[in-house]
C-alpha cells in the first residue's frame, strides 16, 4: 500500500536516525497531496530516502511514528505490536496471575504505540486514544486485540472523549467495542478495587503505582497514616492490609471518597481504622495536627505543559513543606509527581527546598517510578513521567 508522503527539512532527520518517535511540524518541507487527521503517511528525507512511517496529526508533533520499516499499518501490524506488549507483561508475571488481574497492556511510545494507552482490568480492557490516528484505527486495533488475547479479555471499553485534541473535532463517544460487562471489581496483589472506566479519570484507576503501594504496606505497620489525594483510595487500603493504626483518606471530590470508601469496605468491611475526608488538600494540611508518622503525597500533574514548570515546582515544594512541618519525628513521607515536564532532578530540588525551609533532617531511603508495565522506550526519555521518593524525617 502506498501512504501520502511527506518530506523533511535538510538535517531533520538526525532524531528519527536516534528512533525518536516524533516529526515536529517544524521539520517538516512539504507535504505530498492532503492528509487528513489520523492517516498514516510516510516520511522521507531531504533528500527523498524513507525514513519513517506514522500517523499523521494537526499540532506541533506532526508525525507519531509506528514504524521504522516501510510495512503496510493493517491488522497483522496491530497483532504483531500487541503480542510483544503482552509477552512483555508476562515476564513480568502480570498475565494470569491469581493475585493481580490489572495491569497496563499497552503504554503508548513505551511498547512502540504513540498515542495508544490500553489497562486491562480483569475480562475488561480499557482503551483509549491520546492521537487522531489511533482513534481512527480504532475498531482495527480491538480486532487485532481480541484475537492476541483470546479469553484473558472479554470486553473492550473505548474511552477517548477527553484525551483526543479537541481541534481534531473527530467526535469521539466512549463506550464499549466489545462485550459490555458491568462487573468491575479488579485484583491488584490480593486486593479488590472498583474501577470506574465509565466516568472516571484516565481508564478508571492508576495502574502506575501498583509497586509503590506494595512497598507503601511494608512501612505501615503500627503507623498513623495521611493518604493525600487519595482518589479511589489504593495507598489507603494497602496501608490497613499493613497494620496501620488507622488510615485517613483525603481528596477534594466527593465522589473520589465515596469511591475511596466502598474501596475500603470491598477489602476490610466495617474496620473502625480508616475515615475519609472531603477537603483541599492544603487547608487540610494547614489544620491537621501531628497525629501522623506515614504520609502519602500523591497530588494530579501540577505542570501540564514546559511553561508551567515554575509554578509547578513551587507548588510541590508548598505542599511537601506543609508535610515536613506536620510529620512527627521518625515519620516516613512517600512523596510524587506525575507531570512529565518535571524531571527527576526538578522534583527532587524541589522537595530539597522543602526540607530545607524545615530545617528538619531528612534522608532519603527510596527513589521511585513507574513499574515494569509503563516501559520507557530508551529513545524517547519522555516517556518517564512518574518519579516519587521515601523519605525517613527526623
């Protein structure tokens, strides 16, 4: 099959010659005939050498790149990406295990998908787009999907309608391709937890930080535990499997303790340990006493884009000073950002000033990120986008 070309600028081609998986629009000279949002083109050189093939969308990365080779994108394509993804997830023991139902099938660049994010919740696989060209192959990739992973997966939900560039205007409805299962109570390490892939954020959990909670339960025995930005409440059931003293759960949504709640209840029905409180976060902090020696910090992406980088990083140090004012001594801080503009080294600098403006001694025992299953594709760093630390405070 012959896709519409597209030929770059002299010298624009040293990222792709790296596998970077992106073609700005700023690299780009001319483009062959119209494609529109979505269509798969290819790209060539200055000086007409094929050097990549990709969707083609309306923004600043012009190109997401699917392949290096000049292959047709069909279904056979989608099966071979997707049986790696899923070969993947079974080393990592994420595949029929009784223990763990959940995990991420598909983390866009990092399994060689821009643009695609595919959670598997038990017989349930969300989907979702984050690029024209995977919403308009959509129904080709649940195709290629059910056929790679037989009875694992049952039903497929499609839930694009906030994550596609609202200019495409390509009228994205969530819903399900395949199947249509009310059931979802998932199992992460032995626990249950309900999704809620219709309304939601993301798929309907953050599968990310399955391994930071797993480590979170170690440090929680005998402990007085703050889960902050709890959402549907994960640090704060592992905490109670861990044999904390008692666990407070605090979103701003009300509908995020109502989930965090029945969450609990799934796991430890009538446990006197945990309330939840419906409140922003700072003011929550500001009058908190200093009952707390384990506190979870797990706030959404302050910074979205580069150029609100600055008042990103004040925001995480305001709010981690808030906790090394409040913890008491001997108390562990799990500490995170999730915003992809901050880098390991910001964030640290950050909670660094944090710690400082304390004057408190504080050590760092563990430095974290995102699991097996969010795979970062070593030509596009960009992928890295969780990083938290654990904190022993003095």
């Amino acid at each position: 099959m012959t896709y519409k070309k597209l030929y770059l600028k002299p010298g624009k081609e040293e990222s792709l010659k790296r596998f970077h998986p992106w073609v700005f629009s700023g690299a780009i000279a001319k483009v062959e005939g119209e494609p529109e949002e979505g269509e798969v083109v290819d790209v060539y050189t200055s000086k007409k050498e094929f050097i990549a093939c990709g969707h083609f969308q309306i923004g600043s990365i012009a190109v997401r790149v699917l392949t290096f080779k000049q292959e047709e994108i069909n279904r056979d394509f989608w099966k071979r990406r997707l049986a790696v993804a899923l070969d993947l997830r079974r080393s990592l023991n994420l595949v029929n295990n009784p223990e763990n139902n959940t995990c991420r099938l598909v983390h866009g660049e990092g399994d060689n998908l821009p643009g695609l994010i595919i959670d598997v919740y038990g017989q349930t696989a969300v989907m979702q787009a984050h690029s024209a060209g995977m919403h308009v192959d959509r129904l080709e990739i649940a195709e290629a999907l059910s056929e790679v992973m037989g009875d694992i997966v049952k039903h497929i939900y499609y839930k694009s309608e906030t994550t596609l560039p609202f200019k495409a205007d390509l009228g994205p409805e969530n819903g399900f391709i395949k199947g249509g299962s009310p059931e979802n109570v998932a199992l992460e390490n032995g626990l249950k937890f309900h999704v809620d892939w219709l309304k939601g954020q993301k798929t309907g959990f953050f599968v990310d930080q399955r391994e930071n909670r797993h480590l979170l339960e170690r440090y929680s025995k005998g402990r007085n535990v703050l889960n902050m930005f709890c959402y549907t409440g994960g640090f704060s059931f592992y905490a109670m499997r861990g044999g904390a003293n008692l666990v407070h759960s605090v979103d701003s949504s009300a509908k995020a303790i109502d989930l965090t709640n029945q969450n609990v209840e799934l796991n430890f029905p009538g446990d006197p340990r945990h309330e939840a409180f419906a409140e922003d976060a700072f003011k929550y902090l500001d009058r908190m006493g200093d009952q707390y020696d384990l506190i979870i910090l797990d706030p959404p992406a302050f910074a979205k884009h580069r150029d609100a980088l600055r008042n990103a990083l004040r925001g995480y140090s305001k709010l981690n000073a808030k906790a090394f004012e409040k913890i008491k001594p001997g108390g562990i801080l799990f500490t995170f950002s999730c915003s992809q503009v901050v880098d390991k080294k910001d964030f640290r600098n950050a909670v660094f000033t944090a710690a400082a403006q304390s004057g408190r001694s504080v050590r760092i025992l563990h430095q974290l990120t995102q699991p097996g299953d969010h795979p970062v594709n070593i030509y596009h760093p960009e992928g890295e986008y969780l990083k938290g630390l654990v904190l022993y405070v003095e």
